[in-house]
C-alpha cells in the first residue's frame, strides 16, 4: 500500500497534510482572534483581522475535503481507540464545519460585499439586514469557537497522554513514523 492512503496502523499523507494545514490554519484563526481583542486598531491586528474570513472559508473547504476522504477511506483508517475518541473527533468535525458556516451565514444576512482570495463569493445587498441570519451567527460563531479550541487543547493533551501512560501512540499515527 503506498503512503499516499491511510493504513489500518498509520494516516497517510493525504490524511497528514489535510490535518496538519487545518492545525496551522486554525492556530492561526485564533491568533488573529487574540490579535484582534488584545491589539486592536494596530497594525498586527489590521493585517491578521483581514486575513480571518478567507481562512475560516479555507477551512471550511479543507474540513469538506477531510471528510470526504475519510469516508472514502474508512475501511483502511486506524481505528480508534476508544468511543470517546470517536465521539471527540466527530465533535471536532462538527465545529469545524459549523464555526465558519454560521458566520458565512452572518456575513450574508448582514448584506455586505465577501472577497476570498480576489473572488467576489457575496456581493452584498443595500435592501436592509436579514436578523435571523445575523443573531444566531452572532451568538455562536465566538463561543463554539472558544468551545473549538478548548476541545482541541484537549486533543492535544489526549495524543500525549496516550503516548506517555503506555496505550497506543495515536501521535505517531499522525506524525507519519
């Protein structure tokens, strides 16, 4: 089997690079979060902030495109290693896909114009704001994404538990040793 696909005992690269890319992504949709609160106005946080949409929208397609793989793959995937840690990892998956959702869900409901990457995705409307869009973004979108990082610290925290209290070394599996 080439490294390419996920094995019953490793995650491939492609597994590996989608979540890797996402880890990197979202340590950097919360550093601008953080940016954004603690410096605002300076220069930090006017170059970070106007990078925070098109990386949530990045992120959404990324997390799309894991989920695809993975069913695609599921026969050959690692299994895991508790209910729990499937439990978790559809839970992270949720919040992934739903924390930018809402907000691309704010954003049109707002009637303002969103450009990713030099690509007009909303144009915008001047015909008044659509409040069932906005208000339910406005309450979710920050706090599932606080419950996202701590979930994600706890993730972090299980890999290492389970490689230093003698269980499998789940780590490893994502690592690519």
């Amino acid at each position: 089997m080439s490294n390419i696909h996920d094995s019953k005992s490793r995650y491939g690269l492609v597994t590996r690079l989608l979540h890797w890319s996402m880890a990197l992504l979202l340590a950097w949709q919360f550093i601008t979060v953080i940016a954004h609160t603690a410096l605002e106005g300076s220069g930090l946080d006017k170059f970070a902030w106007s990078t925070h949409k098109p990386m949530g929208l990045l992120l959404m397609i990324l997390v799309s495109a894991r989920l695809v793989w993975a069913v695609a793959s599921l026969s050959r995937r690692p299994v895991a290693v508790s209910l729990m840690a499937k439990l978790g990892h559809l839970a992270l998956y949720a919040l992934m896909f739903v924390i930018p959702f809402v907000a691309l869900l704010r954003q049109y409901g707002s009637g303002r114009e969103f450009v990713a990457f030099g690509v007009t995705l909303m144009p915008g409307f001047s015909d008044g704001k659509i409040s069932w869009m906005i208000e339910p973004a406005n309450l979710l979108h920050g706090n599932l994404g606080w419950m996202l990082l701590a979930m994600i610290i706890g993730h972090v925290v299980m890999a290492f538990a389970h490689r230093r209290l003698g269980g499998e070394d789940v780590l490893a599996r994502m690592v690519g040793r």
